[in-house]
C-alpha cells in the first residue's frame, strides 16, 4: 500500500486549521499510518498537514518521499518559513530524517503553477511507485489518499484537486476535516474481541481480531468524524466498568464487530439495543453466521484472513463502512425499539468521577496509538504517568497491565516482565489469565546465563502449573508449560546434564494435554508429534513413541487443514511443512534428501513471515538438529529461511 497525503496549511484562531487543532490532527494521522502500515507515504512537505503526515509516517517507520518544487530552499520560504519557525525546525528535522527523500519537480517555481505542478507530479509519482500483481506482491497494490480537508474553498483548491482526480482515478479518499478538536469529536464506542483469540465460528483457528480495529474501524471511523474508542480491558474493577456502560449508552455510535461471536460483545450490543433505538452499526468477517436474533438485523459484511487483513481487503472494507456510517444515524436499528416503538432511551446517573473517567479513556487512546507505532519508548513514558498520577491502586495496576501486555505483543520482554511481574504476584487467585499467560512468556524468554535461564524457566512452569490448576483446560497455558520445559530440556543438553530427559517428558506431557484441551489448537499438537518423535528416535522411547507420533501424524493435520490456507497464513504453512518433515522422518526408507511438500510450505511461509516468525521456525529445525536428525534433511529446509531476526535464541 502506498498512501498519499495532502491538506491545509495552519491558519489563524478563526481559520479552518487553527493551532488548537494540530496536535488532534497529529494523533489522527499517526493512528492511520501506524493502522494501515503503509510500504512508502508520499505527499509534499508545506507547513501544517504535509509536515504532520511526514511526521506520523516516520514514527511509524514508514519511508516518506517528500514532492517539492525545483528549488527546496524557494519551496520552504514560499510553503513553510512564512508560518513561523516551528514549522521550518519541522521541515529541517524531517528532510534529514534517513527515510525521508526530497523530489524536486524539475521547472516547477515556488508560485500557484509550480504548486499545481507539484500536486499532479506527487500522485503520479505515487501511481508510478505501485507494484503490480506478480511483480513483488500476490495481489495490486492499493493507493490511499489522506486528504485533511473541511470541503471545497472559493478558487483554487490543491487539495480537494488531488482529491477529486484520486477517486476519479478509482483510490480510496480518507478525509479528516482541520478544525475538527478532540473534545469536539462525536464518539464511537466499538465493541470487538482483541487481541489473538481462538474463533468458535471457524473451528478454533486463531484470529487476530486487532487487524480489524487497526486497519479497517480506525481509518473508517476516523474518515466519518468519529473519535473510534473501544475498552480492552478484562478488569472486573467498579469503575472500568461503569466507564463502560456509560460509553455504551452515550457513545454517539455504537459498532459491534460479531468477530468470534464474541459474548461479552454480544452482551454489550443488547445493552445498547435496550437503551438506544439508533446509532448502532453491526459488521462481521464474511464467514460469520450471527445468531438467530439479530437474523433480520442489518449487518456490514468484509473480507479478511484470520491472521491479516490485506491491502485489498483493508480498502474494499473501509469503503463500504464509509458509506454505511453515512447511513447510521437514519431511523431506528435496535430490534427492541423495532417492537416497542414508544420507549423511552435510558439516562443512566451523572458520572459520579467523570474526570478520572476521562483520564482512564485517554490513557487507554495513548496506549492503543503508541501499540500501533510500536513505540516501546512512549508506552513506558504512559507508564511513568500513570505511576505518579494519583489513581487508586485497581486503576494503576489496570493501566499498568494494558502497558505491560502491550510491551510484550511488540516483543519488548524485559520491560514487559518488570511491569507485570509485581501485578503477577499481587494476583494471587490467578484471575488475571492472559497477564498471567503473559507474564510466564517473559520468563520463557528472558535472556540469561543457561544456568540463570534455567531457573527462570523453572519459575515459568511453576506459575503455569499453578494457573493450570486454577483455570484449567486452556490450550495456551498448556502450549506455554510445553514451550518452557522444551526449552529447559534444550539448555540441559547443552550443559550436558544427564537429568535432560525429565523436562523432555514434562514438555510432552503438556504439549499432549493441549492438545487434547484444544483439539483445533495445532501448536501443542504439532510440538507434542515432534517431541514425541524425537525421544522414540534419539532417546530411548523406542516403539511406543513412534507408534504415538505416528497416530498424531493425522490429528494434527486435520487440525491445521480444516480450512483453506491462504498464502499469507504463516503458521499453517510452516505448520504442514513440519508435519511432511516428521512423516519423511518416520519413514524406515526414508531418502537423505528433505521432502518436497516441507521445502514447499516453508518457503511460502518464510515469503509472509516477520522476523520473529523466522527465528521461531529456525529455531525449531535447528533444535531438530541438535537432536540427532539428517543434516542433510534439516539443512536445506533451513536454508529455505532467510537468517532470523535479531533477539532471544537458544
């Protein structure tokens, strides 16, 4: 994808871009370029709208070609300079930026010809950037423009130009109006899964439900006006949930997205159609068959994969809730108001602490926004605040833990664990399961001597037995105590331990219990068939491992096949490629040469992989390795891989 970005200039206090409004336009602009996650931004580098996208792109990572006319010193006294000092430091610090890059448009001066230049040189260099089907992407890619506009102005508009001649031109147009203050801003309350969360709709595959929010309600719901607010939060305590309720019932919009088919969303959805007669929006993935009650309900469908949401899918989806926002505030939606036609909407009391409220929404805006930029920096900046801010200590503790398991979803384990690790212990009941779940991958991660990473390894699964036990029957603690003991039993071997093999029983046994737990769940099953694999081959399980490995063989491809895989689900794909490697490797007449479905699947996996996926992948054919399996089988499956990320390795 590759968005294009253009607008209005900063005006004075009474004009339609005020200094008021900067840094809420700011804020919008990093939420759709962190969202949307754009391969390049193009736009030029004016004061006000250009510098801030420039800007919001680069926190994002984003590489930003900035279009300006033949002279950049001419462009900056004629664009920039002359709206104060502020504005030129901006220019100066982006343009030297390394992923910032100045296109000077030959013969275009620094006058109203040269900008009309300009304007038409950056969407064709935009449109000339594109890649197209089977050059370096399985699909077209899609061109987006941002265009920070109140609507046409007497005379020439640059803007509104670029605008018109992009959706003339079939792209997406997202507008953001200049005036608009966050205070100002009518409120979307949306109600959605979050997170990764195993789908009841699709046999228990996993979905990626944040997809959704970043890259199709965000934009959409930024585009119509809104101020797009959903609650992530488990907590129990009184006042999230009273901000809750009193969200659902005043938010200016309400949207479900069924993803799942969620029950706490669709509990909240029957609150707001209890209380509202109007103003609530239904999507869901295409897949979904709602329940029987809201069969006559009108609901937005889209297109996604369970783990991602393409370029395409992304623009096809946002398009069609653009025009369904248009349509929402028309007559009543709510199926009890469709009955009972004369009920009166339900005025619940005054905020009793409408200000902490505030405070609460605002921190979970920032931690949303700076998850989306991956700004590990400014998550433990919100940390140092929300610490001295006064709040009660369920409040804290509440924010703290949104931080905590925020810096772990990017990867960032030691500052993860040190905010969570004092809120594991003052859960005592193990209530809090996902930070529990959370907090024990931190210690399977944490970097370490072996000895040291041993102890802390130990510590992970006496934490995941004791949830276990509390909460038992999940597959992802179960996959959790696995991946710990395998991971002692791998750094046992290294130090040449002869009591290696107890944790390679513990592994086995939890990989199998989660797979059991979770039969649609392939991770422990996967783990449990190559674990068990393994000890028959290398170490002394003989027979009856084997005969287990090879029953497994069946289950766990089912598991992984249910569905059809796409050509970015990563996992599946690296998923059958083991599965065809243990099945080579349980052959007695087996050939010294990988098989061809493994070399396959890996090599489609590795094309859609991050780097983190890589190293998981890499690791595992090396643990292989290790163990005793063929070189000469292993080797070229690893050299399928590109070379893994830097970070925590065995």
């Amino acid at each position: 994808m590759i968005v294009v970005f253009t607008g209005r200039r900063p005006s004075g206090p009474d004009g339609v871009f005020p200094e008021a409004a900067v840094d809420w336009l700011e804020e919008r602009l990093k939420l759709l370029f962190g969202g949307l996650r754009p391969r390049l931004a193009v736009g030029s580098a004016a004061a006000g709208t250009d510098l801030l996208a420039a800007g919001a792109a680069l926190s994002a990572g984003i590489p930003v070609d900035l279009v300006v006319t033949e002279n950049p010193e001419e462009f900056v006294g004629a664009s920039v300079a002359d709206k104060g000092p502020q504005w030129e430091e901006r220019f100066r610090t982006l343009t030297s930026h390394t992923k910032a890059s100045l296109v000077p448009v030959p013969g275009a001066k620094a006058d109203d010809d040269g900008f009309r230049a300009v304007n038409q040189a950056l969407l064709n260099h935009a449109r000339d950037s594109l890649h197209t089907s089977g050059e370096e992407a399985d699909e077209p890619e899609e061109l987006v423009v941002v265009a920070v506009t109140e609507g046409r102005r007497a005379g020439e508009d640059h803007t509104e130009s670029l605008a018109l001649s992009a959706k003339a031109l079939g792209h997406l147009v997202l507008r953001l109006n200049p005036s608009q203050s966050r205070s100002a801003a009518q409120t979307a309350f949306v109600a959605m899964p979050y997170g990764g969360k195993a789908d009841s709709t699709r046999e228990l595959k996993r979905f990626e439900a944040d997809e959704s929010w970043h890259r199709v309600l965000v934009p959409a719901l930024l585009d119509s006006g809104y101020r797009p607010i959903r609650t992530d939060l488990e907590a129990g305590l009184k006042s999230i949930d009273a901000r809750m309720l009193h969200s659902i019932n005043t938010a200016d919009l309400f949207v479900a997205d069924l993803a799942t088919l969620n029950p706490n969303v669709l509990w909240e959805l029957g609150v707001r159609h209890a209380w509202r007669p109007s103003a609530t929006l239904l999507m869901a993935p295409h897949w979904v068959t709602p329940p029987f009650d809201l069969g006559h309900s009108t609901i937005q469908r889209y297109e996604r994969g369970m783990k991602k949401v393409s370029d395409r899918q992304a623009v096809a989806a946002i398009g069609k809730l653009k025009d369904a926002l248009n349509a929402t505030q028309r007559g009543v939606d709510s199926p009890v108001w469709a009955v009972f036609p004369t009920l009166e909407p339900v005025e619940l009391p005054p905020d009793a602490d409408g200000e902490l409220y505030s405070r609460l929404t605002r921190y979970s805006e920032e931690i949303s926004l700076a998850t989306a930029l991956r700004d590990a920096g400014k998550l433990l900046d919100i940390a140092d605040r929300v610490r001295q801010d006064g709040l009660s200590v369920g409040n804290c503790h509440t924010q703290l833990e949104q931080i905590g398991l925020a810096l772990v979803t990017l990867g960032d384990f030691d500052e993860g664990r040190e905010l969570l690790e004092p809120l594991a212990a003052a859960d005592v009941s193990f209530g809090r399961v996902h930070m529990q779940q959370r907090y024990a991958l931190t210690l399977i991660h944490r970097d370490g001597t072996p000895e040291k990473r041993l102890t802390y390894l130990k510590e992970a699964e006496r934490r995941l037995l004791l949830l276990d036990g509390r909460r038992p029957g999940s597959s992802e603690t179960l996959g959790l105590l696995g991946s710990a003991a395998k991971r002692a039993f791998e750094l046992a071997l290294r130090l040449g331990q002869k009591n290696a093999l107890p944790h390679l029983d513990r592994a086995i046994e939890a990989y199998h219990s989660g797979m059991v737990a979770d039969p649609g769940d392939y991770y422990p099953g996967i783990n449990a068939l190559a674990l068990v694999r393994v000890r028959g081959q290398h170490f002394g399980g003989g027979q009856g491992d084997l005969a287990l490995a090879e029953s497994l063989l069946p289950v766990v491809r089912f598991a992984v096949e249910r569905r059809k895989i796409g050509p970015n689900d990563t996992w599946e794909h690296a998923t059958v490629a083991e599965l065809a490697l243990h099945q080579h490797l349980l052959d007695k007449d087996m050939a010294p040469v990988p098989p061809v479905e493994a070399l396959h699947h890996y090599t489609v996996a590795a094309h859609s992989a991050d780097g983190a996926e890589l190293s998981s992948m890499r690791r595992q054919l090396e643990f292989l390795l290790a163990v005793g399996d063929r070189p000469e089988v292993i080797g070229p499956l690893l050299a399928a891989l590109a070379a893994p990320a830097e970070g925590n390795t065995m």
